[in-house]
C-alpha cells in the first residue's frame, strides 16, 4: 500500500525542544489519529539539538486534505497552537512523499535516515535496486499539488527517503539524519 507520508523537519528555538515534545506527545498524538492521521515515528535529531523531526501518514491526497483540515481548524490546534508555535523558528521543511509508511523499531535505538536527491530517477532506480531493499522503507516525492497550501511543503526537488543504513552511499547529494525515538 502506498501512502502520502509527511517528513517534517522543525528548527526549534534553543532549548525549546523537549518543551515541544511533551506537548507534542501530551496533545498533538491523539489529537491527529483522532481525525484520521497516522502519526509516525517522533524524534530528536542527534546532530542538532533544536530540532525536531516526525513523520505522518494519509491513504490519500484527499484524505489528507480533510484530516488536516480537521486537525488544524479544530479544537486540539486551537488550543494548544500558540504554545507549540512558541518553541518553533522554521515548521516548513516538510518532503512530502509516497511510499510505504515506516515502522519504528520497538528497541528504541538510533535510527538512520536519508534524503537523497538523484539527478536521475532511472540511475536511481538501478541503484536503489542493488542496494535497497523492502526493509528500507524507500519513499518518493509525491508531486501532487499541496492541497493544505495553509502547511507549506518544499517544491521544485525530487527527493527520495529511506531508512537504515547501506552499504555503498548514493552518488547523489544526500544527508544522513540520526534520529533518536521519542518514547510515546
């Protein structure tokens, strides 16, 4: 099955990120799966203490669409927006994606990420075919229009997202993201 997933990446003020992921995990878990997000995994970013990454899940666009719709013009954002925007200098790194969701390992260990952008998706492709496999988790750029203009998303780049290490790195610009779980 294949989702649109949300890879949100938040610089935060300094010191400002456990405030966020209390709240975050206080009120903003329930509050999104409650209209019908999938939150997934939550992280501190082990390279930069202020910053916050997550992910989210919608079987679809529209669907997307309307859970963010929910969530945002409802009473659990209402509530506690000002605090959450309060800790938070940027919120718009944001790749939307596809792919197959991501289940966090239960261990809570470290966890790697990347973001590639190849300059070409068939020599991606041939790549990822040697080196990736379905554990991976491998994601694309969903290139459909941002129909929550409201939450801006980054255009004009072909990104690819996976997780776990590999081998032999892309030959592609890439970061490497060390993600610590968040214990929900």
């Amino acid at each position: 099955m294949s989702l649109v997933v949300e890879l949100r990446r938040y610089t935060l003020h300094p010191g400002a990120r456990e405030t966020l992921i209390e709240l975050f995990e206080r009120e903003f878990v329930t509050g999104q799966e409650a209209v019908g997000i999938t939150v997934g995994g939550r992280f501190r970013d082990l390279d930069d203490p202020d910053r916050f990454v997550w992910l989210r899940a919608f079987p679809s666009m529209a669907e997307r669409r309307r859970a963010l719709e929910a969530f945002y013009y409802g009473p659990v954002w209402r509530e506690h927006r000002d605090a959450a925007n309060a800790t938070m200098i940027d919120s718009d790194d944001v790749l939307l994606l596809r792919g197959p969701g991501f289940a966090l390992p239960t261990d809570g260990r470290e966890l790697r990420a990347t973001v590639c952008h190849p300059a070409d998706a068939a020599a991606f492709d041939t790549w990822a075919a040697r080196h990736l496999g379905p554990e991976h988790a491998l994601h694309r750029t969903e290139h459909a229009e941002n129909d929550f203009p409201q939450l801006p998303v980054r255009t004009g780049e072909d990104a690819r997202l996976w997780f776990g290490a590999v081998e032999e790195p892309p030959p592609w610009p890439h970061q490497h993201l060390r993600l610590e779980p968040v214990k929900g």
